[in-house]
C-alpha cells in the first residue's frame, strides 16, 4: 500500500506538471474506442463507439461521439420544428419530454469525485459519486500500443475490472469513471468480455477551460429509473401527448421500401431493440 501510495503522488506531481505544460497549447485530449457487447445473449452483438477524455486544469471530460452527435440532431430537429409549427413550442417541448437519453457526460475531479450528468425528458440531471476506487496493483507489466503497461484490478459496478496502466502519460485517469492509478489508464475491460476500452489516440484541443452545465440533482438509482421509464413508454403514449390540432398524419412513418408502418407495426420494432439492447455498463 505505501509502494501504491507513493506511485500515485508521483503520479500526482507529474500530472500538475503535465498539465502546466498543456496550457499554453489548449488541453489534452485521449481518445477510447468502447466494444460493448449490447445483448448479454449474443457475444455477437457488439458495437463500437468512440469517446474523448478532454483534461483540463481542474477537471476532466468524458463524454461519447453518439451524445454527441445526438444532441446536435436534436438541436437542429427542434430549431425546424418551431419554424413548422409557427413558433409553437409545445410540439418541441412534447419532442424532447419523449426522448431518451441521448447518453452520458461524466466530469471527474482531483478529489476522486465525479458528476455524472443525462438529459431525461428534456432537463439535464446529474448526481456526484465518490469514485475512491479500492485498485489492486500486481506485478504483471506488458506493452500496449507502445506503451510499458502494469496491470491493476478492481470490482465496480457489479463487474470484475482489469486494468493496463502506463507511467508513459502520467495521469491518474481513465475512461468511464474510472481514475486514481498512477498513470493513464491504457486499456480496461470486464471479466466478462462485454466490455473494453482502448486508447487510440492522444493529443491536445485548442481549448483550455470548459464549464460544467449546472443540473438538477438527483439520485443515482432515481435517475436510472426515469431513463428506463422513458425507454419503456409505449409509442401510442408519445403520440397521444401530441398537442391538440396536430394531425397524426405528419407523424406517419414509412419504411426504406416506402410502405407504410403501423403503430402497432413500430411498437413491435421497438420492443425487439430494446429485447436485444438488455446490457448495461453497470449491473448494480
């Protein structure tokens, strides 16, 4: 524990020292690409998406290109909405009540903290969760990606955790949640091989402060709740929330060879992805 103590203010003062030096070109910027295996059923049904853990000088940011991507969409979506439908802003307001989370930001601090923030029903929540992780430091080294890695474990979230950490890029960060070893963490995943982060690219981005938006509090498991009331609201009850004098004509929807869909024919579509969508990073 001191040998593990000593690393990590090492790590510490290297990792002031690092940032200093970014300052005067933006931030850092490490790249993850994320497999998720989606449908705990099917070891075939994994996915890939890329995320940035951008540090900056009093914290860091985790975030995903979908989210990313998504709420772009929805911006755009809402701005043609309320040009549509004369300035209305029922129709937009009744859009974003209805969505789902379009994913997650997870902003990290020094003190092993986080706030963990998604957008439910169109307001953002958030809730702060000490992240002081119990790491297990053994005596294994390998190389990744150029890297001279060590090996550390760890149980969080209901899952067994293998970490590949490097004193190459001294950090104390890492994907997802996860932080407080004395280097970057490199490459992570679960026991169970549903899920695995590996760095891919680093670099800087010309920005050297970011703001956290403010969010409605809340707890964890109340915020895991609405996001799965929400996905599990039936399509009839989103369109029975349309405002009144919309026709449910405009909200007709066709498939790729041009027929029409029924309510009942999306409902079903529905809950088949979300049949096979059943993973989660966390089981607990």
């Amino acid at each position: 524990m001191r040998g593990f103590r000593s690393l990590l203010f090492l790590g510490i003062l290297f990792f002031n020292t690092y940032l200093i030096s970014a300052q005067s070109s933006g931030s850092y910027r490490f790249i993850y690409q994320f497999t998720f295996q989606r449908d705990t059923s099917d070891v075939n049904s994994k996915s890939k998406e890329t995320y940035f853990l951008d540090v900056f000088k009093d914290h860091s940011t985790f975030v995903g290109t979908n989210k990313l991507r998504m709420d772009k969409m929805i911006d755009s979506l809402s701005k043609v909405m309320e040009a549509r439908f004369a300035g209305s802003g029922s129709m937009v307001n009744m859009m974003r009540a209805n969505v789902p989370s379009t994913g997650y930001t997870i902003y990290k601090y020094p003190d092993n903290t986080i706030n963990y923030q998604s957008s439910v029903g169109g307001t953002l929540y958030g809730y702060k969760e000490d992240m002081t992780i119990d790491w297990e430091i053994i005596d294994s080294t390998d190389t990744y990606s150029s890297y001279n890695c060590q090996l550390a474990t760890t149980q969080y979230g209901g899952r067994d955790w293998t970490a590949w950490f490097t004193t190459d890029i001294p950090v104390p960060n890492g994907p997802y949640k996860f932080m407080g070893l004395p280097g970057l963490i490199v490459k992570m995943q679960d026991s169970k091989d549903q899920c695995l982060f590996e760095l891919t690219e680093v670099g800087t981005i010309g920005i050297e402060e970011q703001p956290v938006p403010k969010a409605e509090k809340i707890s964890k498991a109340d915020l895991v709740r609405m996001t799965e009331n929400v996905l599990n609201k039936p399509v009839s009850a989103i369109l029975g929330s349309l405002p009144a004098g919309v026709n449910l004509n405009m909200v007709n929807m066709r498939d790729q060879n041009g027929n029409q869909i029924t309510m009942e024919d999306i409902e079903k579509r529905r809950q088949e992805v979300m049949r096979k969508n059943n993973n989660r990073i966390e089981l607990n």
